[in-house]
C-alpha cells in the first residue's frame, strides 16, 4: 500500500507512525492533501485527519471551529469522508476531563465536547474515533485497508 501524508504535517513529529508504516511495508509519499492528513494514493474517498489529543480537537471545534468547518464542507462537497484519528488515553466524553501533556493541564467539558462532534458528524458526515496514541499508526492502516 502507498499512502500520501499531507505535507502541512510536522516533520520529525510522527516518527511512531513512519516506523510502523516503515515496518509494514507500507510507503509513504508526502504530499499536500485538500483535507486531512493521511489518504491512500488508489483511493481519496477517505482521508484520516490526525489529532494530537482531545485538546487539539476541542480547539479545532471551538476557537477554531470556521477553519474546522470549512475542512468538513470541502470534504463532504468533494465526496471525501473524513475521518478524525483522536489519539488520546481518555476514551469518556462524559462531564470535566483534565487533558495533561507534557508542559500542560487544562480542563474541557466532556459532554459539551461530545455533543459537539455528534453535531458536525451529523451536518457534514465527518467521523471522530478515539485511540491510543500507540495504536494510532496501526489504526490509520486499518481504516485505509478497508477501501
């Protein structure tokens, strides 16, 4: 398989995942993406866009959320599901989750966060999925293996 990962992502940053892919046979060709950050090259009708934790995407779903949007019309108009890859260790949206990483802590409303995704999942078909951080490059293989 050959995958193209967008070229907006950072480099040296996902070293778990080249080595996976790497490991796996699988090539990876670096390319700007319209949306999201990993596709297979045979086939655009999915594209798996990565998230660095919950943060990140209760940012993109917040502050961010017009850019966010626009990401999931382009998508949905160019007959491409999307598909978040959140990798994170808290798996329940319910209530407060303390989101700790490296040099930070913040808290974010679970539920809110929830019903949020739910929302743009059900306006723009744009798909969340929450994995370990480990288990991240595997998962983006699985998904494009299904096409």
């Amino acid at each position: 398989m050959v995958i193209i990962e967008d070229t907006r992502q950072q480099a040296g940053k996902h070293e778990l995942k080249h080595k996976y892919f790497k490991e796996h046979g699988i090539k990876v060709v670096r390319s700007k993406l319209p949306v999201g950050d990993y596709a297979r090259i045979d086939n655009m009708s999915v594209v798996i866009d990565t998230k660095q934790d919950l943060l990140e995407v209760h940012q993109n779903l917040t502050k961010g959320h017009e850019r966010f949007r626009n990401e999931c019309l382009l998508a949905q108009e160019s007959g491409i599901k999307l598909i978040v890859l959140i990798e994170s260790e808290i798996k329940e949206l319910d209530g407060m989750i303390t989101v700790k990483k490296e040099r930070y802590k913040k808290t974010i409303n679970g539920t809110r966060l929830s019903k949020t995704m739910k929302t743009m999942t059900d306006r723009y078909g744009v798909e969340f999925i929450i994995c370990d951080p480990e288990e991240a490059p595997e998962e983006i293989i699985k998904i494009l293996e299904k096409l």
